[in-house]
C-alpha cells in the first residue's frame, strides 16, 4: 500500500512541473514566438507514455488517444523530451518547428537528449530546494502567528499585583507552546477592595488570544462600577456573547476581596473551584454557572466565604489538574488538595505546588495546557515587630525581650516560647559578633511576624559580603577531651529551637530566618 | 560591665559544696564561676551546680561550663545539677552535656 501511495502522489503532482517547465524551453528552440504552457491532465495516458520513452518523442508520429498530444500539436510542438531522473518523470522539454523548417536530425536528438539528461537533475534539485522554501515560510508564518498570539496574551496579564496590607497576592503563568487562552487579572478597586478574575478561553492561538483579550478588557471595565461578582458576569457574558466566534466560550470566576475584613464573595462561570487552604486543609468552595459567551441572558449566583488571618485562597486553571503523569493518569483536583493542604504558606505556597507537579509529570513533560496560579494569602496577624539593636555585646538580650513581648499575643505554649527566645539571643549574637563585627553602630535589624501558619522571626545583619563559617557539629564528649572548642554551640542551638532555620545573604545583607510552625503549637 | 552572674559557694546539709549560680551564665560568667571553684575544698569529690536562681544561659555560657566540666574531670571531681528550668534541662539534653553530670531532680533534695 505503501509503494501505491506513493507513486500515485508523485503523478498528481507531476503536471504541475510539466506544465512549468517548458515555458523556458520552448523560447529556446523559439525565440521569436513563445508558446502557451501545455498541462498534461493527471489521467492522461500521455503521462505513463513519457514516463516510460527512452528518449525524445516525435509528437506528430505517436498514437495515442490523448487530449494533451491534440493540444501540443495545435500549439505547434514537434517534439518532447521527458526529463526523467531517478525514474521520476519531473518534467518535459517541449520543442516547436526548427527555424530552418527541417525535421529534428538524429544528431538534433542526441544533442537534446543529452541536454536532457543533463538538465533533469539539476531541476530536480531546483524543484527540491523551491518545495522547501515553501515549507519554512509555512513554518515561519506559524511561528509569527505564535508569537502574535503570545504577545496579546502576556499583554493583557498584569503587571504588578496588588498587596493590601496584611496581605500577599501572588500569580504563576506560563503559557503552553501553542498558546492557550488562559488569562488571570487582580486590581484593586476604588472602594479598596480587590477584584480577582481567572479564566480560560476555548481553542488556541491567535483566535483564542483576541477572546481573551476582549474577555480581560471588558471584565475590567465592567468591574469599575459593578462589585457584584454575579450581575458582573451576567453583564460580561451579555457583552461578549454578542460578539463570540462560533464554537467558542469563556470559563471565568470572578470574585470581589475586601482584605479589612477577610470576606470574599465570588461567582462562578464554568471555571475550575477555588481552594481555600487552612489549617485544616484545602477545600474547594462551591460555585456553578455557564460559562460566558454561549448564551445570552444567562444567570449567575453570588457565593461567599469568609477568610480568617492565615487562610491562603488559590485559584487555578486546567493546566494542573488535568496535566498527565508518567503513567498517563491525571494530576487531578484531589492531589492539588492534598498537595495545598501539605505545602509551606505564604509565599512559597506556588512553589511547592509547581514541584510537585514537576515531580508528578516527570522531567520530559511537554506542558499540555497554560497553566494559572494565583494565591491570595492573608498574613495571620501580619508583621508583630520591627526594630533595631546596636552591635554590642549583651544587646541580644534586648532582641530576646522584645520578640518575647510581640508575639505574646500569640499564646505560644511556655516552651516553644522559651526556645524561640533562645533562638533569637543565639541568632543575635551572631549577628552582632560575626555578622557585623561588634561594630555599635551598625545595627541588627529584627522582625518578627506570622506568615500563613508560621511565625516566622528574621534576624539581618550587615556581614552578607563574607561567607557565613561553617561550624562542626558540636560533640560534649570531644570537647571535654580538648579535641573540639568549647565554643560552638549557637547554630546548633538554633537549629534545634526553632522549626525551621533558613540563612540567606545577599551580598550586603545576612539573614537568619526561624520559623515556628504556630499549628503544631497548638496541637502540642 | 557589672557581673551578671554571681556564683557562691556554700555547702549542704550533708556538707558537700554547693555553688549557686544566680543571674546570667553569658561570656561574663568565667570569672564568677571560677572563682566559686577555686574555693571547693580539695577534699570534695562532688560538687553541686545549683541553677535555681538562673535567668539566662547562653551559648557562650555553655562553653564555659563545658570548661568546667573538663576542669571537673582533670581534678577527678563529679559535678550534680539541680535547679535546671525544664527548657534549659532540655539544651542540656540536647547538647548531651547531660551525660557527663548528674542531674538531680529538684534544688529543694538536697537543701
């Protein structure tokens, strides 16, 4: 089947070339009296005839049964030479009268079937060559309509996101390669509220770029006046519903913050749920309704929930639930729960929920869908303290009192509180002693605050330029017997005191962050 | 800079040499402690660290007990503990200083 295929798409596309080739030719043999183009039909037997002539074929003399043979003579050809290479018929030579008015000689037709064999795969390469110009500008024209699309796209996404205080809202966006219609929005209202929308655009490319565009446009213009989330959609879906390519919708869920008091009210239509993770886990809220553009008139319902300091609300698109696994199984909404309920809070909520979708599709993964994230996460309580204490020795003690006072509030259970001091004098310390090197007058900055569901105290000094040491685990028994330092002891005091210990320097600045897991605490 | 830490020796009931430690066990308490040492009598074979009045022990101060601890053995001596808050007995166990002391369960036992 294969090989019959094959042939026969080599006889369709043979005229076309014959029907070019000759022009050149004949003007040749011809220069005073260019000849029209012959085209030999697809079915014509002169095609398998020419295919198959060893050499140059005298048109008046041959009998065949052939519209083309009738059109070449009355065009005036006397004779053809097939050029042939390769068995492929990928061309022909037409030749009118000779000027004299004699017929070909022998040597006439040796001259031209040489000229013939000669030429065949020269034109051969040149048909080649031509085929694959086409195809790289079919391929450019592709890649240009890509990056249009791409361009309307990021175009249309935020630039910077609001962050009401107390609050951090924070958006993942990577687009497929083929570029999907996904499109997500955060503004901040003038009544100071925050207005978040996620959507996601049937089709692809460029048609669904434009959607998304008049989508995100229209949504913003209508959310100026309108802070209903379900008159909005009812109104957007009127709005663009007129005016949708055929076959096309708009999942969208829109919803209105108000970061003073933590109340969300949002509608849905057709999107992905919203998950709000807390303490307890990672639940979705429920809300149902059409998605926009397919139908006018269309009526959506108000849904709220109420957010408490520590709660993290993600929204999401397809292109993780639905992206596929090694095993061809899907990421699913059940593993996003679970995969939210398990992750860090605050900022690296998205983090943790990007690698362990990295982990489940695996290295090779070829990303199926765009893909949106955002979170919006309200601090519990937010930042408790800021301040400063001068490098002298002793001043940890300052640093120990005061973070004790600010997260009092906390209610941390007597030991938790009693290490965590320990932590910030030992963290202090060093700060004053390594860090900025007893200076007095550089100072030690200290903040303490909750994040999601962590208190989380950063301690910073000014010695980022130097590499912090690496100390030996300390070791009682090596110590008594003079091998190791007495000293030594304050990372590893840290470490154990607190939950979590993150050093980081930036070239200016050092930063010891400890992190206590506030539920733990108080399951503890 | 005052001593934060002052460090007295008297003895118990039973007559062995308790040193008090009250204050601050910081980077500053070397000389105090010390100097309560160097008044045991040469004939005590067992001397108390009595922590019950102790607001503060640091890391610096860990070294230093880790130095009287290795001055303790040199001199064949064996150090009790008592008065330990249950959060500065824990960095006792953490740091495994508990395995070359012993910890006596409260100050009032040996009072």
């Amino acid at each position: 089947m294969t090989t019959i295929g094959h042939a026969f798409r080599r006889v369709v596309r043979r005229p076309q070339r014959a029907a070019d080739a000759p022009r050149a030719e004949i003007a040749t043999a011809t220069p005073t009296a260019a000849m029209p183009a012959v085209e030999i039909g697809e079915h014509d037997p002169l095609l398998p005839y020419l295919q198959s002539a060893s050499g140059a074929v005298d048109v008046d003399a041959l009998q065949l049964e052939s519209s083309a043979l009738r059109e070449l003579r009355s065009a005036g050809v006397k004779l053809v030479i097939p050029l042939v290479t390769h068995g492929e018929l990928i061309g022909t030579l037409y030749l009118g009268p000779r000027l004299s008015d004699q017929d070909y000689s022998a040597d006439d037709r040796r001259l031209l079937e040489n000229l013939a064999a000669q030429a065949a795969p020269a034109l051969h390469v040149a048909q080649l060559v031509q085929e694959q110009e086409a195809e790289a500008r079919e391929r450019e024209r592709f890649e240009h309509e890509l990056q249009v699309a791409q361009l309307i796209q990021q175009h249309f996404l935020p630039l910077t996101l609001p962050q009401p205080p107390g609050w951090s809202v924070q958006a993942h966006y990577r687009p497929a390669r083929a570029v999907g219609g996904d499109f997500y929005d955060i503004v901040e209202r003038p009544d100071g509220t925050v207005a978040f929308a996620v959507g996601d655009v049937t089709d692809k490319g460029v048609p669904a770029a434009m959607v998304m565009a008049a989508t995100r446009s229209v949504l913003r213009a209508a959310g100026q006046d309108e802070a209903r989330p379900a008159e909005l959609l009812a109104r957007v879906n009127d709005l663009l519903q007129a005016d949708m390519p055929p076959r096309m919708f708009v999942t969208c869920l829109y919803g209105v913050l108000d970061p003073a008091t933590g109340h969300v009210r949002f509608a849905n239509a057709g999107h992905n749920l919203p998950i709000v993770r807390t303490a307890g886990g990672a639940d979705e809220l429920r809300a149902t309704g059409m998605p926009l553009g397919l139908l006018p008139g269309m009526r959506y319902v108000e849904t709220d929930a109420q957010l408490r300091p520590g709660d993290q609300l993600v929204l999401h698109s397809d292109g993780i639930a639905e992206a596929h696994g090694t095993g061809r199984e899907m990421f699913g909404i059940p593993r996003l729960r679970e995969v939210l309920a398990g992750a860090a809070s605050g900022d690296r909520l998205l983090g943790d929920v990007l690698d362990a979708l990295r982990a489940f599709t695996g290295p090779d993964w070829e990303q199926e869908d765009d893909i949106t994230l955002v979170s919006i996460a309200w601090h519990s309580g937010g930042l408790l303290t800021s301040f400063e204490v001068p490098s002298e020795p002793g001043r940890e003690r300052e640093a120990m009192r005061r973070v004790a006072d600010a997260v009092a509030p906390l209610g941390l259970p007597g030991g938790r509180l009693e290490k965590l001091k320990t932590a910030v004098a030992e963290a202090t310390m060093n700060a004053i002693e390594h860090g900025n090197l007893n200076r007095p007058e550089v100072p030690v900055l200290v903040t303490a605050g909750v994040e999601g569901a962590d208190l989380v105290v950063r301690i910073r000094d000014e010695g980022g330029d130097r590499p912090i040491a690496i100390t030996e685990t300390p070791d009682v028994a090596a110590k008594l017997a003079g091998e190791q330092s007495p000293r030594g002891w304050g990372l590893f005091l840290i470490q154990q005191m607190v939950d979590r210990l993150r050093v980081t320097s930036d070239g200016r600045y050092h930063t010891a962050e400890l992190v206590v897991h506030l539920e733990e605490t108080r399951h503890a | 800079m005052p001593d934060r830490l002052t460090a007295l020796l008297r003895a118990d009931t039973g007559g062995t040499p308790v040193i008090e430690l009250e204050g601050e066990i910081d980077r500053d308490a070397e000389g105090p402690l010390f100097a309560a040492w160097e008044q045991v009598p040469a004939a005590s074979a067992r001397v108390v660290l009595d922590f019950g009045r102790t607001e503060y022990i640091n890391s610096s101060g860990l070294a230093i007990l880790v130095q009287l601890l290795a001055r303790a053995r040199a001199e064949g001596r064996e150090v009790h503990v008592v008065g330990l808050t249950d959060h500065y007995r824990e960095i006792f166990e953490i740091t495994r200083l508990v395995d070359f002391v012993t910890l006596l369960p409260d100050a009032r036992a040996i009072a």
